[in-house]
C-alpha cells in the first residue's frame, strides 16, 4: 500500500507468512477488536501455510503429491485451493498452470526462495518433464478427492497466498475496512471512511541505478485484489544463466518474457493472481490482447522500458 500520512483509525499490523511480509490494515478506532482481528489472520495464514506449502515435507500438499496416481481424500481447505487453481488453469488455457512443481525444482527452485540465492551451483538434468497436466488431474466432488496422474505433483504457490489473504480480509471485514497486502499481493474490501478506496502503488521494477520515478501508478483499491507476477526479484543463477520461478508451461523451462512485470486487478485475489501469472509468461503483445479480451486492468512494464495498460487501468488511475 502507498506510505502516506493516514486517519488515526487506520490501525495496521504486520508479520512474515508464506515467503512474504504481510501487512493488514483496518478502519477501526477500536483498537482491541483490530488487535483481535490480527492475531486471528496471523493464525490464519500460519495455518494455511502449514497445510499448503510446497518447502514442507509434512504439509497436506506435499503429502498428496507424494500419492500421485491414487485418489487421496483432501481437506476444506486443499479442496478449495485445487479447485481454484484448476478454474484459472482452465480460464487462463493453461498459461496459469498448477502442475509445474518438477519443473521448479529443476529450474533449481527446490526450497525456499531466501535460501536459493547465492547457491547457484546446481545443474539441468535431462529428464522427461510432466508438463501441462492440469488438464488430467481428476475431482471426485462426492468424495473430496484428488487424483494426480503418476509422477504429477502440485505447487499452489500465488493462488494459495492470494486466497489466503482474501480468506484473511472476510475475518477482518466482521471489525471494519480493511486491507490485506500480502508481499504485494493486494486484497481489499470497503473503502475506508472518507476516502474513495485504500491508497495504492505500483513500485518500478528496476534498481537503484535507473533514474525513475519513485512510483509508475498510484489509484484508489476496494471491493477488489491487485496482483503483480515478475521476473525482476525471485531470480537466482543456475548453471551458469539467470533463471525465475514463473515457468512456461509449455517448455517446463523459466519463462523467456520480454516483461519484468505484470499487474492486473480482479474481483478476487485468485483470479488476479492467475492472469498476472498468465499475462507475464504470454509477453507484452500476447498478454495485452489477452487481458483486452478478458475487459481487466491490467498494467505491464517490458525489459525495454515500456509500459502498457489497459484501458480498464487507465480509468482508474484517471480517478486519483
């Protein structure tokens, strides 16, 4: 959220979760309810993380993947990630694809992103990668139960964040406004008193060296979520290039992209989440046309400098 001076009321709370800093706001002048409304959502996304992190041998997911080939009765909450993350797998045409977990851990990402960097000493191995199977994954809805084809494993990643945080706003909407910024990751609900929504920026994404302006767009966020996928932080050094996180389905390799970043609003945090992801991995041409198609606000920043929105994005930043 854009740092600016804010109304007293705006009580504000923040702790580290799922790789990222999380930071909540609330439009409350009661302070004990707002501090009640925190430590319930930093239980909640401490236990979403135990359940759905890939980086945790002992998590409901990776327990799953562990059974691929049988049906596996699931809980609430991994049934309702799955079936999210298959929603936007098949609204995105696979570009948004939930089954790229062996391709991750080739590209070298195998544990926590904070311990990847500076390692760098890892390999390709040549392997028959099991790509674009989200297509085969199998829902007993009677059941609640997953079927993941043999050798096909799951990462939830920004879908399980960004559910999270909007599963984290309706806990705190019962106090007042709020907002919940989930490494950047924004989920809002109503707009707080006397302002047209919360406050929000998009930072540049390139480094201290380039002279540009401390903020590429800033406009009023509510009753909706913001999602940014990029390629200019979790990178790391793997035999020899740079690789990322955010892999092409279709090659099983880091998505080649002539995007740093992609950002892109939505009604719901899944949704922005996936078509960010979809939007970056499709490059500038391909990813405006589909975000055009969808009618969503989206905006993205090329390696060269350029930066595209869609007319839904142009009317809100008219609106600041």
């Amino acid at each position: 959220m854009k740092q600016q001076p804010h109304p007293a009321s705006w009580q504000s709370h923040q702790f580290h979760a799922m790789g990222s800093q999380i930071a909540l706001w609330l439009d409350s002048a009661d302070l004990p309810q707002a501090t009640a409304a925190f430590e319930e959502v930093e239980a909640l996304f401490a236990a979403n993380e135990r359940a759905l992190s890939r980086f945790r041998p002992d998590s409901e997911l990776m327990r799953l993947n562990a059974r691929s080939g049988q049906w596996v009765p699931v809980s609430d909450l991994l049934w309702r990630e799955i079936v999210l993350a298959i929603e936007m797998a098949r609204k995105t045409n696979g570009r948004f694809d939930p089954t790229l977990l062996n391709a991750l851990a080739q590209a070298g990402y195998d544990r926590s992103f904070e311990q990847i960097v500076g390692m760098g000493n890892g390999r390709w191995l040549a392997f028959e990668t099991l790509l674009g199977r989200w297509f085969d994954v199998r829902l007993n809805v009677s059941h609640q139960a997953v079927y993941l084809p043999a050798g096909v494993q799951l990462d939830l990643g920004g879908i399980a964040k960004g559910d999270t945080a909007q599963q984290a706003l309706a806990l705190m909407q019962a106090v007042g406004p709020g907002l919940v910024d989930a490494g950047g990751d924004l989920v809002a609900g109503a707009a707080p008193t006397g302002f047209p929504g919360w406050p929000v920026a998009l930072s540049p994404p390139w480094g201290d060296d380039v002279v540009a302006p401390e903020n590429l767009a800033t406009f009023w966020l509510a009753e909706g979520a913001m999602a940014t996928s990029g390629i200019d932080y979790r990178s790391w050094v793997h035999n020899g290039a740079v690789a990322h996180h955010l892999i092409n389905p279709r090659t099983g390799q880091p998505a080649q992209t002539d995007l740093l970043t992609a950002t892109v609003l939505a009604p719901n945090a899944a949704t922005a989440e996936a078509w960010a992801t979809a939007t970056l991995i499709a490059g500038a041409d391909v990813g405006m046309e589909l975000l055009l198609a969808q009618e969503m606000a989206g905006l993205v920043v090329g390696r060269d400098g350029r930066i595209l929105a869609t007319p839904q994005m142009d009317q809100l930043l008219q609106g600041v």
